[in-house]
C-alpha cells in the first residue's frame, strides 16, 4: 500500500483532520488565496486534493464555484456534507474536463507524496484542468527554508490525539521520512510518511515541464519568498 493512503485512512489522523476543521486561521487563509490568485467574481476553482474541504467550503461562500479531488472516502463525505462538488480520484490523473477551471489549489504541504515521476502527473493534471491563463496556488514547504533549520523531532496534540513526531531528511532521494507516533487513550498507531523536498527553483522547474509557463514565489503573508520564509506559497500560470 503507498504510504499516504495508510496515513489518511489511519483513524487518529481523521481524528486530527476533522479537529482542524474550524481552525482559526482558515478564513484568513481562504481570503489570501483568493487574494494571491486575483480571483474574479464567480471564478471557477479546484482544490487538489481537497480533505474535508476546510479551505474550498469557504471560498465557495465567497462567492466562487468550487470543485474538489480527494482520494480518502471519510474526508470527501465531510466536504460533501458541508455541500461541496467532490471527486474520488488520485490526483496525477485527469479526472476533469480540461480547461475547465480558472484556478486551483494545491494547500498546506500536499504535494511530493509519489516519486518524480508521479509528482510531474499530478502537477499536469492540474495545468490539463485550467483554462488559458488560469493559475495554481501551490502551498508547500522547501528545501531552501527547512533544510537550514531542520527539526528532527516535534511533538504536538489535537483532537484528543497525542502526536510525536521523528524526522529524517534523506539527501540521496531528498525525501524526508517521518515516523509519526498516535496516541488516543489507550491506542498507540505508528506510521511512516516520505515527503520529496524540492526548492523553489527545482519546483519551478518542475511546473514549467507540466505545462505551465510564469510563476511568482511568496510566502504565507504574500510578500516575495526569501530562504528562511516558514512556507512557501508558488504561483503559477499557464500559457493564455
């Protein structure tokens, strides 16, 4: 089994997503993606993958038609409680009509889960769904702020769920492997993760052989990226 379907379909971590779901910061993070897209009035967007839908439900009370791709069952039956259009699918496939789509999004660290190869499909299938001129928001972590301040361990609690985290970053495959260690009462879950870490300029790259053509690197306040920045936030255009 890949190691992401093990980790979403994994009780404790649902637990923790569903707990995220009326996180503080969500709003604030639905208005700076529209802002960072320049958004029109009715624009046509997806969210890739979408989760619970915890940032596509609110841009879709912000007036936008939203549209969803997720492969986790329990995830999409939350966004399509809360009314939002979802599709079961992996996202390196085209699951969507092409140009169909003024933006997407892709947020909060969810790409690098498959191998170069995979990472470059699902970065295609985006470019495929948007109409000329339409733009991706990518959110994501990179080499040229984490690597210089790496943390191998980290722990936290939500959702009633103690997380320890052990973080190795592999320099031959660039990856960073992390162990995350669940506890809920007296329920101990174990689970593995592999991340690709690209930098910007190798995610830049990347996107231009995926079909997309300008690109503008920001941080999470939208101010341009500088090594050090907590996220990185990369815009990227196809042709028009």
């Amino acid at each position: 089994m890949e190691w992401w379907r093990e980790m979403f379909e994994t009780p404790a971590w649902r637990s923790i997503q569903l707990a995220w779901e009326e996180a503080d910061d969500a709003d604030e993070v639905a208005a700076r993606a529209e802002r960072a897209l320049g958004l029109a009035p009715g624009a046509r967007v997806l969210d890739v993958p979408c989760g619970t839908g915890r940032i596509a439900t609110r841009l879709a009370r912000r007036g936008f038609a939203l549209v969803g791709i997720d492969a986790t069952a329990p995830f999409l039956d939350v966004a399509r409680g809360a009314g939002l259009p979802v599709i079961r699918g992996d996202m390196r496939t085209h699951v969507v009509r092409p140009n169909a789509f003024d933006a997407a999004i892709c947020l909060w660290g969810s790409f690098g889960y498959f191998d170069d190869a995979g990472n470059l499909a699902q970065a295609a299938a985006v470019a495929d769904a948007l109409a000329p001129g339409g733009r991706f928001l990518l959110d994501t972590i990179v080499a040229d702020s984490v690597l210089e301040r790496f943390q191998p361990t980290a722990s936290w609690t939500v959702g009633g769920v103690a997380v320890d985290e052990l973080r190795i970053y592999h320099e031959d495959t660039r990856r960073i492997e992390t162990t995350w260690t669940f506890v809920r009462g007296d329920e101990t879950v174990v689970r593995t993760t592999f991340v690709r870490l690209y930098s910007v300029a190798e995610l830049t790259d990347l996107l231009a052989t995926a079909g997309f053509a300008s690109f503008q690197a920001l941080d999470d306040d939208l101010a341009p990226f500088a090594p050090g920045a907590d996220r990185l936030w990369l815009l990227a255009t196809v042709p028009g």
